[in-house]
C-alpha cells in the first residue's frame, strides 16, 4: 500500500494554522489549510478512497486563541520550531513536576524532586507526548503553573495561567471549572483569580473574534470532523464495564467528584481535601472524556505523586484495598519493565522490535482506573484520619 508518510507530527498543525493565520492571514480552518497540513505532516494530501491512506485528516482542530500560545515558534521554520519544542518539553516537564511539589510537599528535597522529574520524563505516557510533539504538554504545564501559583497565593497569575490552558478545553475543563468555584466560593480573598482568568479569556476570544469572525463555528465543525475520523478509542469507562453500564458509572463518578468538589471549595490549599481535588478531577476526566490519548496520561503525574506522598495510610487501608493499591503499583512499573524487556529482547532479535512496541501499553490501559480507585481509597483513609485528628485536638 502508498501510505503517505510526512512529518507526523502533531505540533504541525497548529504551527501551520497559526503560522498562516498571523503571517499570510489565511483561515487555518479552510481546507486549502488543512491541504497545506496533510503535505506537511503526511508528504500528501489525504485521499479517503485510498485504502492505504490514514483516515486522520490532520485539520488544526484547535480554538482559536491558540495562537496566541504558539505565536513565538512561527518565527522559525518547523524544523526549529520541533527541535525548540522538544527542548522546551523536557524544561516543561521537569517544571511541572517542580508546581505539584509546591503543592503536595513545599519542603522536598532536591534528591527527591530529582527522582520524581527522571521518572516523569522516563514514563511511558511522557515519552509518546514527546516524541509525537504533543501540545497537550503545553496544556499540562499551563495547569500546573496555575496551581503552583494557586497555593502560593499568587492568585491574579494563576488566573491569567488557566485562562492559557484551554488551548486543550476537553482536557483542563475539570480544573478550570473547580478553581473558579473555588475563587467564587471566598470572593473577598479569592477574587483575583477569577477576574484575572475572566479577563483574559474574554480578551482572548475579542482577540480571536477580531482576527477571524465566525471562528467558533468553524472550530465547532473541526471537533465534530475530528471526533469521526481520529483514532479515538472511545470513554474508558464505556470500554471497561460496556456502554451501558459505563454510562452510568461515568455519572456517578462525575456526580461523587462533584459533591467532593463542593465540600472542598472554601478550603486553603493547604489541607488536604484541597490537594486531592484536582487529583481527582484530572484523573477523572480521563475515565470520562470520549476524547483522549495514552499521551494525554501524562495528567495523571500530580495522582501518582500524591499517592506516593500519602503512601503511609496504605497501612491503614484493608487487606482487600491493599491488594488493589498493589495492584495499582505493578500497574504503574510495568511500563518501564517493559521497556527493559524489549530493549534485552531487541538486542538478541531485532526482528521482534515491532511486536514488542504492545507491551508499555498493557499497564497505561489500566492507568486510570487503577489510580482514580487508588485516589479513592487513599484519600478517603487520609481524609478520616485528619478529620479523627481534628476533633481529637477540639476536644483537648
């Protein structure tokens, strides 16, 4: 078969919509554009009735306002502009695991943050984001910012920090949602974050309704395209327990996050019902959302550092929850004991190198069930004993 074969990356699109947007004032959601992209990132135009063509089109299927985002890299060309990207990355990613810690554990020691950033940078879900030029790093990155400055009280920034992140809108929208409850919820001390992302979400979308009017619509139109012929592979609930009961899983876990969520949103980033939320919400949305990727488990960094960071209550757990908390762990080192197979497999039989590219993925299909439940299980034994604690100390 004729497959094309480009680029394939998935930086490209939005640099070449954004690159034509702001320097040939081209519509990056015309087709002439997305023709411009499939040469780019295929070597082709895609022709759907060519069997051995892929089926992903390859639109810039972003808001608009990402522009504003990747404006500096269309300075240079694509070439410099991935490399730029895939070092900013691995700066980006070491900085993200840095923002949790300002969270989950402000007095860790550079020993341990080092072991948490060679770890991040080496999973499985990091290394696909990286290596395809995944955007969804900037978005995560974003996030974190805004909650690293969220617990520092930095809360005007925090807002401009989350207004940024809907670059990736089906993966921050949890997050976004829970910050402004929570700004809304303490308004005399909490305002500035909400006027600060409201501002400049609004600027953005003026912005970007300046530059190209009706871009909302035509945004609209390349999501629904996207959701037809990207290789999705459907709500992870829906996979695990079918469509039926998945559906109904999904709304009570929606539902139980929810009234979490509520409980929580008049308290400081210190204590603890705080720190689980945005666990839960990120780890959640993966269950939940129709759209995701392995890469997009990268979300999932700020759970496996909280569980490791509560890991004393694993002893209070039962002997049933135990399991399923060890379970989670051989889950979660099965990626990179994988990698070390293949790699000892590949040096004695190279012609096996293909085959053996499957077995990363066995854990990363179970990552977010295995760590929403461990969340659950973990939190709740944590939230107990301070709540034990609390009133021990009230009565005394």
């Amino acid at each position: 078969m004729n497959r094309p074969r480009g680029n394939d990356s998935d930086l490209y699109p939005a640099w070449l919509g954004t690159r034509e947007l702001l320097v040939n004032h081209r519509d990056p959601y015309s087709p002439e554009v997305t023709a411009d992209i499939q040469r780019g990132v295929w070597g082709r135009t895609v022709d759907a009735r060519n069997p051995g063509d892929p089926k992903d089109q390859s639109r810039f299927a972003y808001p608009l306002y990402v522009v504003f985002v990747l404006a500096p890299i269309v300075l240079f060309p694509f070439p410099l502009a991935k490399n730029l990207f895939i070092a900013g990355a691995i700066i980006t990613g070491i900085l993200s695991v840095w923002c949790w810690l300002r969270l989950f554990h402000p007095g860790c020691s550079r020993f341990q943050f080092a072991i948490y950033s060679v770890l991040f940078l080496g999973s499985w879900p990091f290394v696909l984001a990286w290596r395809v030029h995944q955007p969804a790093l900037l978005a995560f990155t974003l996030i974190s910012a805004a909650i690293a400055a969220t617990s520092t009280g930095k809360l005007k920034l925090a807002g401009v920090l989350l207004a940024f992140s809907a670059i990736k809108p089906q993966s921050v929208i949890g997050i976004v949602g829970w910050l402004l409850l929570w700004s809304l919820s303490r308004w005399r001390d909490r305002k500035g974050l909400f006027l600060s992302f409201t501002l400049t979400f609004t600027l953005m979308l003026l912005a970007a309704e300046i530059m190209l009017p009706g871009w909302i619509w035509k945004w609209r139109e390349a999501m629904s395209a996207y959701l037809q012929y990207a290789p999705l592979p459907g709500v992870y609930l829906e996979m695990l327990f079918g469509n039926r009961i998945g559906k109904v899983v999904g709304i009570l876990v929606t539902l139980g996050i929810s009234l979490f969520c509520w409980k929580s949103r008049r308290d400081e980033p210190h204590t603890d019902r705080f720190k689980l939320a945005p666990t839960l919400i990120l780890a959640a949305n993966l269950a939940i959302t129709p759209v995701w990727h392995a890469y997009d488990h990268i979300f999932l960094l700020p759970s496996a550092i909280l569980l490791w960071e509560w890991r004393e209550r694993f002893f209070c757990l039962k002997p049933v929850q135990r399991g399923i908390l060890r379970f989670s762990v051989l889950s979660v080192l099965w990626q990179w004991l994988a990698g070390l197979i293949a790699v000892a497999v590949v040096m004695i039989a190279p012609k096996l190198a293909l085959n053996l590219r499957v077995l990363p993925y066995i854990s990363i299909l179970l990552f977010p069930a295995v760590i929403l439940t461990s969340l659950m299980l973990i939190g709740r034994s944590r939230l107990s004993g301070t709540l034990r604690t609390t009133r021990q100390i009230e009565i005394l």
